[in-house]
C-alpha cells in the first residue's frame, strides 16, 4: 500500500511540475495549461502504473 500512496505522490508531483513550467497558456492543453490539471493526470497516470505492477 506504502508503494502505491509513493509512487500517486511522485507521479502527481512530476505532472503538477510539468502544469507549472509548460509551454501552454492559453488554457487549451490537458496537461499543461495548470499545475492542479497536471497534478491530477500525473496521479491518476501514477494509480495506474503502480497497480500494473503487482
């Protein structure tokens, strides 16, 4: 359980990172357009890959 409450937290930091610094202004990117959409994705994305690997 420890794994995958990890492996959420870091994925969902990398996509918050990614909504941060991307090139995206308009507001018309998925990932990029802000931090918490990132943040999001990249925790849903880490759920994923931290349940495959069981």
């Amino acid at each position: 359980m420890l794994r995958v409450v990890l492996t959420v937290a870091i994925a969902a930091a990398v996509g918050a990172l990614l909504g941060m610094t991307g090139a995206c202004t308009g507001g018309t990117c998925p990932l990029t357009s802000t931090w918490w959409r990132g943040a999001l994705y990249g925790g849903v994305m880490g759920l994923l890959l931290a349940l495959s690997g069981r």
